[in-house]
C-alpha cells in the first residue's frame, strides 16, 4: 500500500505542476494579452507585457515536459488493471508532446517580429500586426491538433481508473465523459463556424475539468489504495 500511495502521489504532483503550467499558457495569458480581431492591439499587449508572454513560453515548456512524465508514472500504478489500456493510455498522451513543444516556435517567431530587428523595417507596422495574428492562429491550429490526443488519452486512464478499485471510480467515469468532450470540441471547431461563440464549449469541458482535477488532488492528498488480491476481485 505505501508503494502504491507514494506512486500515486508523485503522479498527484506532477499532474499538479502540469495543470497549473497549462492554465496558465493557454488560459491565462492569452485572456491577458490576445484580441485576435484587433492585431494592433494585441502586437502592443505582446510587447508591453513581453516578460508576460515569455513565461507563458517557460510555462508550456513545463506543462509538456510533465505530461511526457505523468502517463509513464500512472503506467507504473495502474498497468496492472489492464495493460493493453495501460500502453493506450501512455501512447495516446506522448504523442501529443512533439505536436505540442513544435507549436511553442510559433511564440518564439512572435517574439523575433516584435523585437524590432533592423531587417524587420521593410515590413510595415500593420504587416507586422498581420503576422503576429497569423502566428498566433497558427499555434491555436496546432493547440487543436494537440487537444485531439489530451482527449483520447483521458479514455484509457479513466477506464483504468474505474476499473482499478484502487482510486475513486467516478473519477474515472468523469475522465471517460472528458474524452468525448474533447472529441466534440474539436469537431465542434473545425467544422461549425462560430462553434465557440456558441457558449456550449463552456460546458462540455466541466467532465474533464471535475475528473483531471479531482483526481489530481486526490492522488496528491490521499495517495492510491494497494491493488485487490485475486480474492477480493
């Protein structure tokens, strides 16, 4: 039981610097800094608040770097339930990390616009403007990719989860929920111009958020129970 509980609660840690870092480079920051029809505007946000923008570069780093840990922690606690959900479950999250740390350039190249190079005055302010916008549609298509595989990764965890005896079960069905909101989300992007004006996005994230969350502060504070005997199943 305490090497389940120790487990557990290093996943809880990570999985705590990970949601943290997250919300704060794709929440926080772009409600700060972003108005993506006004390119003035936001170019002079971006460049007033620079230091702003540059942790939210550090921050991703450390969000993506965390989730390329986590699954192979929760691999080691819960690979026992189900192994082939197990790798499913560390497949599904690691391939998001490429799609994820290559889309963080697309900051680094917002940042060489603003930085006011000399062989960067052939462009005008407002083709500069142009392409910061351009820049930040292009990281929010490659966070739309990414989002794909943060949902399918929920699927196997929560199956795990739920099947584990040794978490919370409803956790697990919370994480399952989460999955195809993720799904609905990105179809709901893509194809219906104006999806997320529509408010329904506020409300098919509430599953993942209960479930990641909750089962975050759980494992942080109480750790996992020890895994049932063959005579308990």
């Amino acid at each position: 039981m305490t090497s389940n509980r120790k487990t557990a609660r290093l996943a809880g840690v990570v999985y705590l610097i990970l949601i943290i870092s997250g919300m704060f480079s794709l929440l926080y920051v772009p409600l700060e800094l972003i108005v993506y029809d006004d390119p003035a505007t936001t170019t002079q946000n971006i460049t007033d608040g620079i230091l702003l923008f540059r942790w939210s570069i550090i921050a991703g780093l450390i969000c993506y770097s965390t989730f390329l840990v986590l699954p192979l922690i929760l691999y080691k606690l819960l690979a026992h339930v189900d192994k082939t959900q197990a790798v499913l479950m560390v497949a599904f999250a690691l391939i998001s990390i490429p799609v994820s740390l290559y889309n963080i350039s697309h900051k680094f190249d917002i940042l060489t616009l603003i930085s006011g190079a000399e062989y960067l005055k052939v462009f005008s302010p407002e083709q500069l403007q142009t392409q910061v916008i351009l820049l930040l549609d292009s990281y929010d298509n490659g966070i739309m990719i990414a989002q794909v595989f943060w949902g399918l990764w929920l699927f196997p965890f929560g199956y795990l989860v739920y099947k584990s005896k040794i978490l919370p079960r409803f956790f697990g069905i919370f994480l399952m929920i989460g999955c195809i909101g993720y799904i609905i989300e990105f179809i709901g992007g893509f194809m219906i111009d104006g999806y997320y004006d529509m408010g329904v996005s506020t409300y098919i994230g509430i599953p993942s958020a209960i479930g990641e969350i909750g089962i975050c502060l759980w494992m942080l504070i109480a750790g996992a129970k020890n895994a049932p005997t063959s005579n308990e199943v």
